[in-house]
C-alpha cells in the first residue's frame, strides 16, 4: 500500500487545519547528510556501536532537517532546536511551527503542524514479546480486546495500538514518562478517533493508517486538524 504522494522539495505553506505526513527513506541516506547535522546529533550518532544504527539515526535527522527547511525558509544546516523538561525536541524560533520525528527500521516519518502540538508514530511488525509488553503498557481495556481477537491477529493489533499510544505520548510530550495503562485506544483500522488525555481532560484526534505492508503507524493531533497529506521526500534535491 502506497499513500505516499512524490513531492518537489519547495517551500510548503503552513496550515492550522492541516498535518502533513513526511515519509523518506533511510538506506541512502545524502553524501552531506553528517554535515547538517549540528554538534548534539553528532555526539548522539557517534554514540551508536553498530554502524547501520548510527547511519539511520543521521538520515533521519538530516531529512528532518531537510523537512523542516521548506516551511522556515531557514538552510537546513542553520536550523537550532531545544527540548522540553522530557526531552521532546522543538525548533527555536519556529513561529509556531510544530513537528515530531519517528522512525523505524530503514524508514522515517515526519509530521508537521502549526500551533498546536502533534505525535507521529511508526512500527514495522517483528518478533518480541507482544503480550508481556501489552500487560505492562496497555490499559486494561485494550489488553482484554487483544485477547479476545483471534491467536492470528493479535500481533497485527498489538503493533496498531502501540503505534497509536507511542504517538498520543509524544503529542501530549511527555514521552515515556506518560503513564501509558491510563488511556485507551482503538484497535481496529481503518481509523480515525478521539482519545481521551485523562490527565488534563483534553481530546485528541487519533488517526491511525498502514503506510507498507508489514507496518502500523499512527498520527496523534489536535481536533481541529481537518486535513492529512501525505508526502514523500526525495532522495536527492
């Protein structure tokens, strides 16, 4: 499945109602890729043991940068981030332009809102223990929908609801630190719901969608956003 539309890399107008959905790819990741990169995300990379890890983690920022370009006007390379007290990244003098990055295996997601907060999520389907992680970080609702489904579909519904609760936590930007067994979401796809932040009483639209075969992702945003396109960078300019 290809929702993906190609994209010139121009400058792309910034919309209150609209999110866009960035997809590149990480495999072939710019010559220049390191150069934009600023002194932090060179550390952060240099961190990686494996060679393939710290190569993904340099396209995915590169392309973030490259993204993030065409709505600021500002060179990729000049862009300065900061984050908030759990770590969520944000862009200095943004004028409100808001973001979240999320990658997983050789592919990377970007979406891109405006003044209001926004979590972008995706998971390609793997071996791990799907149920032990599920009683620990799901609610009691979804962990009793997972068992109830058939022994062949549980996995697939165990990667749609942690894409959706990754990216609800990234939009309510606290990270890991949320406490994930205290909200609920949907199971099933196709999608697209309210969520409840029980935390601060506030709803969240919740849309969830299946980019490639074998992957789950999800798009946690503001209720007023009527509107998703979805975008595909180039590899080169």
């Amino acid at each position: 499945m290809q929702i993906f539309t190609p994209t010139d890399v121009t400058p792309r107008t910034r919309s209150q109602t609209r999110i866009d959905v960035w997809h590149f790819s990480l495999l072939k990741p710019l010559e220049d890729a390191r150069s934009l990169l600023d002194n932090n995300e060179i550390e952060r990379a240099d961190r990686f043991y494996f060679e393939h890890h710290r190569r993904r983690f340099i396209a995915a920022h590169a392309g973030l940068r490259r993204i993030l370009a065409l709505y600021t006007g500002v060179c990729p390379e000049k862009l300065v981030f900061s984050t908030n007290h759990y770590g969520k990244p944000h862009l200095m003098d943004a004028d409100g332009l808001t973001f979240n990055l999320s990658h997983s295996a050789d592919s990377a997601l970007v979406a891109v809102g405006q003044d209001f907060p926004l979590g972008v999520d995706i998971e390609y389907f793997s071996c791990r223990n799907y149920r032990g992680i599920a009683r620990h970080s799901f609610s009691p609702e979804e962990n009793a929908v997972l068992e109830r489904l058939p022994s062949w579909q549980r996995a697939m519904a165990f990667f749609h609801i942690w894409a959706q609760k990754e990216a609800f936590i990234k939009a309510a930007g606290m990270g890991l630190s949320y406490p994930t067994t205290r909200f609920t979401v949907p199971a099933r796809l196709p999608l697209r719901a309210e969520v409840l932040d029980p935390l601060v009483d506030k709803l969240w639209q919740m849309r969830g969608f299946t980019p490639f075969l074998a992957c789950a992702a999800a798009l946690c945003c503001d209720t007023r956003v009527k509107d998703v396109a979805f975008l595909r960078l180039p590899e080169h300019e």
